[in-house]
C-alpha cells in the first residue's frame, strides 16, 4: 500500500524553485512573538523563512492547540509527533450501542476490535530535541522550541537530499512514505507559499506568510490510481473492503447498490475514526466488520476508498441515511479532544467538494453532516448514537476550503439564523476528555452551549432521547443534547438583550450572542411549522414509506417517531422535502434487492443538534423573515 518515496523527476525538477524561495524578502510583518519566532529560527537553521511558515500552515495553521496533540500525535505549530505522550485508543466502533447498519430488517451487529496501536514512525519530538540540545517536552510544550525544532528537522532532511531540494525537504516532513501523498503535502505547502495567508491563531498571534506570486510550482505527469472515485491533485489509494459471504447466512461488510440510478444520494457524513490508520485499514477488510467509504490519514491527507460510492456503507447507524449517504472517516480522536490537521481539512475539502459535484449534493450542513447529526432510528437507539467528529472539528475552515462559506448571507433581524462563532475563541468547559468528569483543556470550538434561561447560570435543555429521565444536559464532550454546531441553520424563538433564543428539540434554547461578538449570523431559507389546527406533529428520525407502498416480498418497516414532538407556533429550518424510501437488502445475492419508494413525504428539518424528519402533509414550509 506504501511506498518510498524516491527522487522522482518529479521532484528533483522542484530545485528550480530555490531560486524564487531564496529571493523571497524578509516578512515584514513581523507583529507577535510567533511571526518573530518564525524569522529567527528560520535564520539560525537556514531555512526560507517562507517554507518554514508554509509547512507550519499545513500541519496546523500557526496554531499551539493549547498544548494538545493532534489527531496523528503532533503537537505544536509544526505537528512534532510523540507517540508516548499522545498515546493510543480504541476505535469508536466498539463504543456505545450503535449498530453500524441501523437496519431493523436484520441482526445488529456490534464488532469489537482491539486496541489501536500507532505506527512507530509516527515519533519525530526525540530527533528535533537531539538537533536542538534539549529534551522532548520542551519541544512539545514550548512553542518557540517547537518552532526550532521543525525548523531543525527541515535543514537536516534538505542537508540529506543535497542540491537545495527544499520540495523534497518538505514532502519528507510530512512523514509518509507513499510519494503521491508526500508529494501532494509538499504541492500544497507551495501553493500556499505562493498565494500567502496570514491569521490570528488560536492563541492571539498575528502571523503573515506574504506571497511569493512569481513562484514557480513543479509540474507532474497526471497518475490518478486505479479503481478509485477521487479528485485530481490529491493522493488516492484503493483499499477495498470486502463484499463476502459468512456463515448463517450473514454476509458483510457492505451491500452492493446502483446509486443514484436506483437511489439519490443526499448526505455525505463526516466521522473520525477514534483509531489510527493501519489499524482502521485493518478493520475495513475484515468482513466480519463494518464499512465505510474512505479513510483520510492525519498526517498527509492521503485517502483510501473502501467502497464504491455505488454501493451502501455501514457506518452512520440509521439504515435510511446509510442508504442516502457517503461515509468519509477521518484519522482522529474525538473522544480525546484531538485536532484536526490542515492536510487532512484540505484533501477531506477536496474530496467532497468532487463527490457533491458528482451527485449533486448541496454544500451546506444540512447534506454535509457529522455522524453526531444523524437521528437515531427510534427511541430505543438514540442514547447509543455516536458523536464523532465532535465538537473540535471546525466546520466553518472546512467549509471556507470547499469554496462554500457558512453564515452571513441574511439580512439583519432575519427569524433564522446561522451558527457560526469564533472557532478560536469560542472555547466552552467541556469535560470527559480524558474520562468522564474532566475537564477538557479548553480550546477552539464549532459548539454553541444552549441554556433553559437567558442566562449562564440557568441548566442546559433537556434531550428525553439521551436523558429519558428529565435530567438537563450536560457539559460532556459526547453530550449533544444542548448544542448547536457551527453552519447548523435554528429558527429565532426569542430575543432578551445580548441572548438569543432558538427552536430546540420543541423547547427555546438560549446562547449568548453580544452584538460585538455574534455566534450566529442572520440567515436566508425556509422553515417547517405545523398547519393551521395541528397542535403536535411527530418527529422520525428516517423517511420510510407507507406500508402499502411494500410488495409482498418485503416485510413492512415501522414508522416509529421519536420522542420528540413538533408543537403549534415552533418553527424549524428545513433541509428539504425528500421522498419516502427503504433499500430491503438481507440476502448476499444483490438480485433480491429492492427500493421501496413510497408517495408519502416527508420534510428534513434541523430540530436539535441532530437532523429529523416530518411528514410533509403534517406541516407548512414558509419563508424566514
């Protein structure tokens, strides 16, 4: 699956570049410590100041993440990795009750995998702290010697590879040994070289990487890999999962479809893998296993497609959004407040913008969606639904690199509204990071925390799916009952001063929203609200079809609602009227497949932090204003 990576023509041509890299001027916006730590270490190890900021952006945007590792074990500014400190995990699999395929019409299935084990590779902290002198905690926690460290790391590999090959320098940082996603990580840092940037990061420093616009960027022949769906420009491997018979007349671990001939694909779903990449891989080709239709590594942003977007998953635990949906995980720990690469946001970037071109699919939140906006399939599942990407995934980056940006396109006063905080300063108390009740280090979030009360100090809403006592909800990482994320689209239900409040699970949740800092901005689209004499509408969590729309050979599926309901006067956004539909597949041999399309509809609504649907007949959909 990988290879080394040589000194391809490819490469060896990049040289070419010093020549702009060398003449590039000084930053001269050197405002804040880490601009200036930046320049220095680039002069001490003879780095171009420009590749040594533009390396940084790929691994983690400037940013120090208050400390914490990365998905793939990095820390700091340059993603210098420590396995022993980062540690391993499980694979959110084998959490909670979920069943991956979500079918009532078959056994659930709840595969266990062992522990996951990182690759040795995946330790540069040591070496760094050797060139440096130092030890490998300063490196990790110092943000300045993290900065030397990478710079150090960067002068060494360029030493190695002779002839001021600062390209290949830079794909060998990127740690992978397959060449097509080094030399990728390594196009993208040159791109951005050449286009500039600058932000603030998520600890106040202002940082400039000024363009260096007559760069010129190496060319390479066009290699896309065999049997996979992929964009250009980006390292693709395929890596099949298998379509195979077991005993008992089970079969995994996918179902062969003829999507969107037979079925039109809505969503994609975005989750992380709460395991490290070989392990995954593993995991993927076992067919006793579930499924999944790519993988993103962390550190590279190599992508490895499992399934043919044809064919159904079984990943995001309702049997309904697999059937109408595309699977990506992502190399990542969720459950541990992890962060999310800028190689891995860029290559998932690309990769959906190319299959919603592909099939269609809308580039909001109400189609791009986290597993932790899947519905539960009926009251019983909910409590066990899992919560990935969870809320350090910045949906508004992620969205800002597909060309799609969330959030400030209504006109003030709007009855809808748009989540979209701050992510580096949006930063709530979560606790259970690392077990349940601790406080999780405080950090850049996609979350707002929604209140009963205008007011801080007023409970959380109360979710009778997650807590079917009554209890309010609490500040748990994996607790989505009283959250709204960023790009999510509410329906205004109250405003009292610097608080807003918002159509929730049929309740008013309240965030705190000052006019000098919005966290969400006015909105523009339609919203669901019960017809004239209706006083209760019920809430499901899949469109299935009447039961007369099911021939003889398909046992009818329950309509189950959920335990929520849709009240007289409660408006919510709408992500569209869907049609009604259940793919009957319980047998290996494809042929005895069948969609049941029903003519009841049904309207995709946001009603808490999950999606849900209502039946169409049951409600009006009129124009925010």
């Amino acid at each position: 699956m990988s290879r080394p990576v040589p000194r391809t023509a490819a490469v060896a041509a990049a040289v070419a570049l010093l020549s702009g890299l060398a003449a590039a001027p000084a930053q001269a916006d050197t405002t804040g410590q880490r601009q200036r730590d930046f320049a220095a270490a680039a002069s001490e190890f003879g780095v171009p100041q420009n590749v040594l900021l533009g390396v940084s952006y790929l691994e983690s945007r400037w940013d120090f993440n208050a400390g914490t590792p990365s998905t793939s074990a990095g820390y700091g500014p340059m993603h210098l990795t420590d396995l022993r400190e980062a540690g391993t995990g499980g694979t959110h699999h084998d959490e909670g009750a979920e069943d991956p395929r979500g079918d009532d019409a078959r056994p659930a299935r709840h595969p266990q995998a062992g522990p996951a084990t990182p690759p040795p590779t995946l330790q540069t902290v040591d070496e760094a702290a050797r060139l440096l002198g130092t030890d490998a905690a300063t490196v990790r926690t110092d943000p300045t010697q993290n900065i030397r460290g990478g710079a150090a790391l960067l002068a060494k590999y360029q030493r190695e590879l002779g002839a001021q090959d600062w390209y290949g320098a830079v794909a060998r940082y990127s740690g992978s040994a397959d060449q097509a996603a080094a030399q990728t990580f390594a196009d993208e840092v040159f791109e951005t070289i050449k286009s500039g940037t600058a932000r603030t990061t998520d600890d106040g420093q202002q940082v400039t990487l000024s363009p260096t616009p007559d760069l010129a960027l190496p060319q390479h022949a066009e290699t896309a890999a065999a049997n996979v769906e992929c964009p250009k420009r980006v390292a693709c491997e395929s890596v099949p999962a298998p379509y195979q018979e077991l005993p008992k007349d089970d079969y995994g671990n996918h179902d062969l479809a003829d999507r969107p001939n037979s079925q039109k694909i809505d969503h994609i779903v975005i989750h992380d893998t709460e395991g490290y990449w070989n392990n995954v891989l593993d995991l993927v080709q076992d067919p006793t296993y579930v499924s999944w239709h790519y993988t993103i590594r962390s550190a590279d942003g190599l992508i490895a497609q499992h399934v043919p977007t044809k064919d159904v998953a079984w990943h995001a635990g309702n049997w309904y959004v697999n059937a109408k949906s595309i699977g990506i995980e992502h190399e990542g720990f969720a459950a541990k407040g992890t962060w999310y690469t800028e190689a891995m946001y860029r290559s998932s970037a690309k990769l959906v913008g190319y299959l919603s071109r592909k099939y269609g699919i809308p580039l909001d939140r109400a189609h791009i969606i986290g597993h932790d906006n899947v519905p539960g399939t009926t009251p019983a599942t909910i409590r066990g639904m899992h919560w990935d990407p969870g809320p350090y995934w910045d949906w508004s980056h992620y969205f800002d690199l597909m060309g799609a940006p969330l959030g400030g396109f209504g006109l003030p006063g709007s009855s809808l509204v748009t989540i979209d905080p701050d992510f580096a300063k949006n930063q709530p108390a979560f606790t259970g990071c690392d077990g349940p009740g601790t406080a999780c280090v405080r950090r850049g979030s996609e979350a707002v925390v929604l209140h009963s009360q205008p007011d801080e100090a007023s409970p959380l809403l109360v979710d009778v799916g997650l807590h079917p006592t009554g209890a309010a909800s609490t500040m748990e990482v994996s607790d989505v009952g009283s959250r709204a994320a960023t790009g999510q689209r509410y329906a205004v239900a109250g405003v009292s001063g610097d608080w807003t409040a918002i159509w929730y699970l049929g309740q008013k949740g309240w965030f705190h929203n000052p006019r000098n800092a919005r966290v969400a901005k006015p909105a523009i689209g339609w919203v669901v609200t019960p017809k004239p004499g209706v006083t209760s509408v019920p809430v499901f969590g899949r469109a299935y079809p009447e039961p007369e729309a099911y021939p003889a050979t398909v046992p009818v599926q329950a309509i189950a609602p959920l335990p929520y309901t849709l009240l007289a006067g409660q408006k919510y956004s709408s992500g569209g009227t869907v049609g009604s539909e259940y793919y009957s597949a319980t047998t290996f041999d494809p042929a005895n497949h069948v969609v049941v399309k029903g003519k009841l509809k049904y309207v995709q609504i946001q009603f808490g932090h999950r999606i849900a649907f209502v039946k169409a007949d049951d409600v009006r959909i009129v124009p925010a204003f």
